[in-house]
C-alpha cells in the first residue's frame, strides 16, 4: 500500500495562451493577456459551475444581468 493510493493523478492541460486568473477569497484577478483576448471589452460577467469546480469570463453589454466594468 502506497501514501499515494487515496490520491489521482491530475491531467496537466497545457495553455496555449499567457492568460492568467487568479481567485482570491473576495476577488478574481486576470492578467493583460487576458484582457486582451477578452479585446479589452469595457464589461464581463463571470459565471460558475461550482459542481465541476469551473468559472468563466464573458465579454457582454454595460445594460446585461450582472455586467461589471473590466476595461477602459
């Protein structure tokens, strides 16, 4: 029996891109790269799937549901 037999070994998925978040207990942090793959939109909404443990970040319209200023 191994230390390791309660553990999984991850997947490491490579990026193909400089972008980078960062989750902190009250905020999300995103680097200029990815702003700029987001084209420096003026505004975002960023959603979870707190089942599969996943976030995303949407360009969207100043006017949409939860639309937070990003860029200027």
């Amino acid at each position: 029996m191994s230390i390791l037999d309660k553990f999984t070994l991850v997947d490491i998925v490579k990026s193909r891109s400089a972008s980078v978040a960062t989750v902190y207990p009250n905020g999300l942090k995103l680097n200029n790269p990815t702003a700029a793959e987001l084209r420096f939109t003026p505004y975002v909404q960023v959603y979870i799937n707190a089942k599969d443990k996943q976030f995303a970040v949407c360009a969207c319209k100043e006017d949409d549901d939860q639309a937070m200023p990003f860029s200027k």
